[in-house]
C-alpha cells in the first residue's frame, strides 16, 4: 500500500457500542473447530473466490514494529463483528515479521508475536471469515534480494508461519509477498516458488496467493510467472490514476475514466482464464481528500467490474485517509455501504 497520509474524513455512520479489548490476552482467542482447525475436504481456488467475495483490510495495525505504533491501536475482537454485521466474507490481515524476527540463524520467529497473529486470525476465522495474512512492508529483503543471508531469514520466517497455521481450515489464507516494490519479475517469479515449496511441505492444500513486482499493478501482475499449482489464486492491486487514487487531484467518472478502468480490468481476466487461475483483488482504495463524489464513484465502478469478472476483493482501510471503519465509534462512512451492496456491472 503507497497511501502513507494519516487523515480522517467526514460522512460517518451506523453507530455502535464501544467494546472491550482482549488484544493482549491470547488465552482468550476461541479453541477448537471454533477458532479454525482443519476441515477434510480442501477448496478449490476458484471455489474460494466465489465465496471470498467482499473483504476489507485490517491495515496500519499489525504491520508497525509495535502494534498500536502508527495511526491505529491494536486490533481488537470486536472489529470482526462489526465486519460481519456490515456484510464482508473475507479480513485480509496485512502482517510485518521483520522486528519480530531474529536476524541470526536460525531466524526465530518471537513465539508472542506468533501467537499474537494466531490470536487475530482465530477471531476472523471464528466467525466464518476468509482470512488472509502476508508478509508486509518487508523491505528488508524487496531492496536486497540478491543477499543469501536474507533469502534464507525469510524462507525461515514462511517455514515458522507454514507450521503454526498448518492445522487451520481452508479458510486461512497465505500471501507470499506484499507488493514486491524494488524487486524485478525474475526475482519475484523465484520468490513465489520458493516460498510456495516450503508451504507445501506443510501445507499441501493451503490457498496461497501470489502476485507481481513493484506495487502488484495490473501490468506487473500479469508478467508475473503462473505456479503449476492447483491451490494458487492471484492477487493484484489497484490504485489508479495515481494522481487521484493516491494524491487526491482533479476528479473521476467520465467515459474514459470507466473504460480505462475496464481495460485493466480486462488485461487481469485475460490474464485469469489463460492461465486458469483465479483472481483476488487485494487492495483498492482512494484517499480521503479527493472528490467526495468521484470518490463514491470509484468505489462503485472498482467493485461493479471486479465482481462482473469474479474477482474477489478487499478495499483497503487503514484507519486513516484511506478508512471506511471508525474503530474508536465503531461507526462506517458511507462508502461501506456501497462495498457491500453495488452490484457486479450487467
């Protein structure tokens, strides 16, 4: 996600009562086939996305080096009520293990962090979510990749990951590499094998997702080597044009806006059904400053071609310029209502 600026915005609604936190009391995570253990039949890919459907991004909250250390607090187990009620299927949990991590072999994991991230995705899971966590802002290794040291911390990062959820259900969901900015296609192409072997090891029939390099846009994303894998969903995302999406100028809605919009869109399809594979649209978003009614506009359009195409997706929300969910209220902006209920275009 490019989108740094910590703003709010107005249009706020739908108020809910305050909760309590259990953010620092992993005894208090469900158990049992509550909290996600494994299930016998695997699904699909394809099967999978149908039922992901629309998600939303529990962003800025897991990927600081201390949780709570940026716009947002910690996560607490209420957010996924309020998720549920407003009519999401799917929490994509954007998590960083570099500060977590030993930087020395064998490169281990911090086990309260581990059961920090455990105690998350059971709440999601908990309440029938699709949940999906990554490995994000790991900009330690995109802006080195030719260093072996640091190849073989992250493999050892994906190994610990890969055995700890290995007994969570279908509904759990891994992303290899959050947008690969500072990595070129070759290198990302090795990347997702790798990393795909080691889950497997562990995880025969995990989803994973795999994307591109750079900030995982459209063009990157379909020279993005296609794993010979039957349990792989795509990802890419989107913020475009730049100049609106990320910096707010000018506004959005006119014919070529649209049809611009739909030939990306298209270029992913294509992309989907050549090599069979299904498509995840992890992140979209404007910020807050734009034209409030392009704003609405966008989001409507974003998720009208996506399901038009079967494209799961989850909009981003970081809690800030970027937020449909007021966490402090409990509230949603307007925007949540059209995620959950613009229909897939005719």
């Amino acid at each position: 996600m490019k989108i740094v600026i910590f703003t709010t915005f107005a249009g706020i609604t739908l108020v809910i009562a305050g909760c309590a936190s259990t953010a620092n009391n992993p005894s208090q995570a469900p158990s049992g086939a509550a909290s996600g253990q494994a299930v016998s039949a695997p699904l699909t890919s394809k099967e999978a996305v149908r039922q992901m459907g629309r998600g939303v991004n529990l962003g800025n909250t897991l990927e600081p080096p201390t949780e709570g250390g940026w716009n947002n607090g910690p996560a607490q187990e209420c957010y996924f009520d309020d998720f549920k009620a407003a009519g999401f299927t799917c929490v994509r949990i954007p998590v960083c293990w570099d500060k977590h991590t030993a930087t020395n072999a064998p490169y281990t994991v911090d086990e309260a962090w581990m059961n920090r991230v455990g105690q998350v995705v059971d709440w999601g899971l908990a309440r029938g979510f699709f949940i999906v966590i990554d490995a994000h802002h790991e900009d330690w290794l995109k802006t080195h990749y030719a260093d072996p040291a640091r190849l073989r911390r992250f493999e050892q990062i994906w190994v610990q990951i890969a055995n700890r959820f290995k007994d969570k259900s279908g509904h759990l969901i891994f992303e290899i590499l959050n947008e690969p900015h500072g990595m070129t296609t070759p290198q990302v192409n090795d990347l997702n094998a790798r990393i795909l072997k080691i889950i497997r090891a562990t995880n025969p029939t995990r989803l994973v997702l795999f994307t591109g390099n750079d900030w995982s846009q459209v063009d990157r994303f379909i020279l993005t080597a296609a794993p010979k894998d039957p349990y792989v969903i795509g990802t890419f995302h989107y913020y475009l044009p730049d100049s609106f999406a990320n910096k707010g100028k000018g506004t959005w809605g006119s014919e070529q806006d649209r049809a611009f919009l739909e030939h990306e869109f298209d270029k992913v399809s294509a992309w989907s059904r050549t090599n069979q594979i299904p498509v995840f649209l992890g992140e979209f978003a404007t910020v807050g400053t734009c034209d409030p009614a392009s704003r609405r506009a966008y989001y409507a359009a974003v998720v009208s071609e996506a399901l038009r195409r079967d494209f799961a997706f989850a909009v981003w929300d970081n809690g800030g310029d970027c937020r449909l969910y007021d966490r402090t209220n409990r509230s949603w902006s307007e925007l949540k209502d059209i995620v959950i209920h613009t229909p897939a275009k005719p």
